[in-house]
C-alpha cells in the first residue's frame, strides 16, 4: 500500500519513513507539486485532517492512504504557546533556527532557565471513505540554552522527563522510543493495518 505523506519536512518525513517501515512511504511532493495549504483550525487535530483531505483531493488517486500530522511543543511558562503556532512562532516563513531563537529569548525575557513543557502530535489518515486521527505526547522541560545537534525544531533545548539529555544530544533509538510523533504513529499503524 502506498502511504502518502501530507508533509515536505524533511525532518518529518526522514522521521515518519524509519517508523513506517512496512508501508511504501512517499511524501506527496514526489508525486505532485507543493502548494500552500492553509491551516485555519484551533487545535492540532483540525490541522492534521485539513492537510491530510487537501493531499488527498490535490492528489486525485483513490487508491492511497495520506497520513498528515501536526505537532508543535507547549510551554508552560507562556501559557501553552506556541501550541499549533510552533512552526511559524516567530512569524509566518520562519525558519526552524528563528523559532528556537524566539522561545530562547522569551525563556531568558521571563528570567527562566527552564520550564515544563510538552510535545503533542496528532497523525490524521484519511483514504477515500474514511478519517481517522490519533495523539500522541511527550512531556518534559525547555531550557534557555540549546544542547547538541541531532533532531530538527525545538529537540536543542527540550529535555523528557527522566532524562538529563536534550532530543538534540540523545541517541535517534532512544529519541524513537520517547517521541511524541513515534506515540502517535503507534497508535496510527493500528488503523493503517486494518486497510
């Protein structure tokens, strides 16, 4: 079965592909070109289904499967935000650096040097005759300083609970386990393997 991403992160779906490893995973962009999808729901969930619908209908074939997610990190500190506004925190075209640079900022603005957060994903699946969506999350604490390299987004300064390690220092397996995006994929293989 071919399983079209709704995504051309390549983050996500470098992410997505090493989970879904049973499935033929495509990212939509290689088979149509991008366009702008506009995501105008309130929470994660209307967002997840509104990219997955919009790939379907663009891609015109009845014979796939889209997977979309949307994911973002909530801090504490700053009243849940960014929230669904975690990839454009820093305005809209921002970059994942700029993003990172502006929850830096506000951390250091408020005088803290950490404060709990949480990742939300939610995967939504959408074929011809049927929608599902599924969450999944992953708790921890931001800090005002980033660590290591590996990851994409906010992984330099966000630490799980029970670790003493950044996502941008800890090793991809151990990453896998805990991710919020691997959570939510678990919970989506479920229903996947029923098509």
């Amino acid at each position: 079965m071919k399983l079209v991403l709704a995504t051309s992160n390549k983050g996500k779906v470098k992410e997505i592909k090493a989970m879904c490893d049973s499935f033929e995973v495509v990212p939509y962009t290689d088979l149509i070109d991008e366009f702008e999808i506009v995501e105008d729901g309130s929470s994660f969930k209307e967002n997840a289904l509104i990219k997955a619908r919009a790939v379907f209908k663009a891609l015109g074939d009845d014979e796939v499967v889209v997977l979309a997610d949307d994911s973002g990190i909530s801090v504490d500190a700053f009243g849940g935000e960014p929230g669904i506004y975690s990839a454009r925190y820093a305005g809209v075209g921002a970059s994942d650096v700029d993003n990172l640079n502006k929850m830096l900022n506000e951390l250091k603005s408020k005088g803290l040097k950490s404060s709990p957060a949480h990742y939300t994903a939610c995967m939504a699946i959408v074929d011809k005759t049927r929608e599902f969506s599924v969450h999944g999350w992953m708790y921890g604490d931001v800090l005002d300083e980033k660590r290591g390299e590996n990851g994409f987004g906010y992984d330099p300064i966000f630490v799980p609970k029970d670790y003493d390690k950044t996502l941008g220092e800890l090793d991809d397996k151990i990453k896998k386990k805990l991710s919020h995006r691997a959570k939510a994929l678990k919970n989506a293989s479920s229903i996947l393997k029923t098509f």
